[in-house]
C-alpha cells in the first residue's frame, strides 16, 4: 500500500507536470508572430489569414488602410503584408509611415498585390518594401517568403560598434548615427550597410551581397541591391550623386570606403 508520503510525492509530480504543460502551452501563444494584413477583397484576406494561421502566425486583417499604423503603434506586428490598392490610405502610403515612424520603423513590410509590373515593384522598393509578391499567388509561396523574411530579421548579428569616418553603425542597438543624428533605417538596410562597412575596401558583387544580407535568394534579384544601395546612400552621403562610403565599381559591384 503507497504510503501518504509517496502519495503526496506522486500528487506534486502531476501537479508540477501539469504547471509545465501549461506554461509551455501559454509560452507558446505568447510567442506567436503577428502579421498586419491589409487586403480589401474579403475573400483573398479569409484566403490569405486562413494559411497564415496554418502556419502558426496570429493574423489581424485590414479592409482598408486607415487605422493600420495607430494599431501598428499600440501592438506592433511582426510583420506587415500591404496590398498596394485599399481604400482610404494606400498600401504605398502605410508603407512610407511605417519607414517614417521610428517605433515601427524596422519592421518588415511585403507588398502582396495585383500591381506586378517592374516599376511598381521598384516602386515599392523603394518605399522599403523587404518583398514584393504578385496576384495571383501561391499559398504555398506566400507562407514560404514570409518565413524568409522574417528568417532574415531574426539572425543576430555579432555585437560590435563599427565607426566610419562620421558614420557609427552599432549592432547591439541596431542604430545609425551620421553627422551625430540617428538616422532611421529598415533592418534590411542596416544588415547591408553594416556587412559592407564590417569589409572596407573589399568588392562584392550583387549575388555575394545577396548571398551574405538577404540568404533566401530565390525570390529576390540582383535589382535589388541596386535599390537598397541608393537608399542608403540618401541616408549616409552627404552628395547622394557623389557617394563617398558606398562607391560602385563597374563591371563588379559596390565597395564601402572610409574617407580619408
């Protein structure tokens, strides 16, 4: 017969067992990634959030987009998925507040949108859109970049102060300072200025550039490289037109300077 003492005993490690569980449950729910969708036709929003959720991300839908960043600002999200053409602000409009708003300012940002034409994607890449997904689309793609963009803004980067001539780019932080102001950056931005300054002197061509800051390379080009140099340079040159830390090298790529 168990004694009252090993019943006790056994009573504890179910109980401890069962506050396990449910921390880890609760612990999982808390660490799920949210994503702002912003999609005016109800059916491709039920679609879209229907898949996001398979994949385990909470998802709050948009109809329009007047509301996304006062939202964005009481729960930031994970992530934000922006068709171009909503009512009230466009999706090219949520996204230049997201890139001016300091608090939201490096969250992610993928344009998912019928608009699928070379300048409406540069377009949008230059707003700071990190992917650029055309309609009709594959679920199954669709969840596949999302986790590579946020894949991409999970990886730590070594803790390290680089300075460069009048730019400090801090890793710990993430921050840029240029002139002594801090300056705003997306995070894809910041991983691409910071791997070029971590090399001075050095020439990388656009894939080795997109091989080393981007990783998931199948879905992005050589293009857009070109489109985060240039947005960079409006960010840290003080003649965008004469760049004197991100220098282009025909024929071959970029190469950060320090100026002497």
């Amino acid at each position: 017969m168990p004694t009252s003492a090993n019943r006790r005993l056994k009573f504890d490690e179910t109980l401890s067992r069962c506050t396990w569980n449910f921390t880890c449950v609760r612990y999982n729910v808390l660490v799920k990634q949210t994503i702002f969708v912003v999609e005016d036709d109800a059916d491709i929003a039920r679609l879209v959030r229907y898949h996001l959720e398979g994949a385990g991300f909470a998802v709050r839908t948009f109809l329009a987009g007047n509301g996304v960043i006062p939202e964005s600002e009481k729960t930031p999200p994970s992530l934000f998925l922006l068709d171009i053409m909503v009512p009230g602000q466009d999706g090219l409009e949520i996204c230049r507040q997201i890139r001016s708003n300091r608090s939201i300012a490096m969250t992610p940002v993928i344009f998912l949108t019928a608009k699928t034409s070379e300048s409406d994607k540069i377009a949008g890449l230059d707003l700071g859109a990190d992917d650029y997904i055309a309609k009709p689309f594959s679920p199954r793609e669709l969840i596949a970049r999302v986790k590579a963009v946020l894949r991409r803004f999970e990886r730590p980067l070594p803790p390290a102060v680089v300075t460069a001539g009048d730019i400090v780019i801090d890793n710990g932080a993430m921050t840029l300072t240029v002139r002594g102001s801090l300056v705003t950056t997306t995070a894809t931005e910041f991983r691409l200025l910071e791997y070029l300054a971590r090399h001075p002197g050095r020439v990388f061509t656009r894939d080795q550039l997109l091989d080393a800051v981007w990783r998931e390379t199948h879905y992005v080009t050589p293009r857009s490289v070109d489109v985060y140099v240039r947005r960079i340079r409006e960010k840290i040159e003080e003649n965008p037109e004469e760049p004197r830390y991100l220098k282009t090298v025909r024929g071959a790529g970029y190469r950060f300077e320090v100026p002497k």
